[in-house]
C-alpha cells in the first residue's frame, strides 16, 4: 500500500460517496487508473462496503449503552447459541468477543432508556447459557466513530 492507497482510503472513509473523478483529481491520477485501484482495494477486501452514517436521534433512538456479558458455561454449543441469538437482535449494533471478566461486550440502542432495560431483560437475559449482565449507560458520545487509523495500518 502506498500513500495514494492511504489517501484513497482516508478520504473514501470519510466520503463513501466521494466521486471517482474528485480522487484521482487529488492524487494526480487518470480517473481510469484511480477506477482500477479502487477496484484492487475491493478486491482485496480492504473495502469491505459502503454505507451511510446515520444520526440515531434522527431515528428516534435516544438511548444506547454496553452490555458486558459472562457465559454460565463455556461449551461450544452454548457459544453458538449465544452467538446466533444476539445476531438475531437488531437493536445490538456490535458484538464483540473479549478477554478478562467477561466474555462479550455488545453495543446496543433503544428507542428510551426503558426500551433499553426491555432489551437487557427480555432478550439478552433470556439467551440460553447467559451469565450476568453487566450494563453501561451512554450519556453523551465525546468522540464518534471516524473510520479506522488508515495511517497506523502496515498493508
């Protein structure tokens, strides 16, 4: 990967939609060879997709948080059920496979905060195999999510 790569990464994370003809323009390529890196980039699965940020407010979804998770047992069918029941959940936006005092970390949203404990007691809590629950309330986001480090990244 070389720094036109990074540019076109950076900016395209920033701009799903940025026009083909706008990067090569920046970069100093043809738009046809800026088309063919793209593609590459693609091909490789650097870029996975495209799609649009959302505002959740805008949504109606007013409440979200983290739910830490700890398995009862730590077979591998209870694993699975696990895992194909919270991916199952649309309000579980992430889920994520951890180290330490617990096993799962899951950001999850809601239209209210009471929509929010419905969530943790009638879906997550009902998960055969489920352990504890431990839930953190998100007051404000400081720092949204803006992509990965491309510059950090060693491609």
């Amino acid at each position: 990967m070389d720094n036109i790569d990074r540019h076109t990464l950076k900016a395209l994370q920033k701009d799903g939609r940025k026009k083909n003809y706008e990067l090569a323009k920046e970069t100093g390529l043809a738009p046809s060879t800026m088309l063919d890196r793209v593609k590459k980039l693609e091909d490789k699965g650097i870029i996975k997709g495209y799609r649009a940020v959302m505002n959740p407010e805008k949504l109606g979804l007013k409440a979200q948080g983290f739910a830490c998770i700890s398995l009862d047992r730590h077979q591998v069918k209870d694993i699975e059920i696990l895992e194909n029941e919270i991916k199952k959940i649309s309000n579980v936006r992430a889920c994520y496979h951890i180290t330490g005092r617990f096993d799962y970390l899951l950001h999850v949203v809601a239209l209210e905060l009471g929509d929010l404990g419905d969530l943790i007691k009638e879906k997550l809590a009902t998960i055969p195999g489920m352990g504890k629950i431990e839930t953190f309330i998100v007051y404000a986001e400081v720092k949204p999510d803006q992509g990965w480090p491309i510059d950090a990244a060693q491609i």
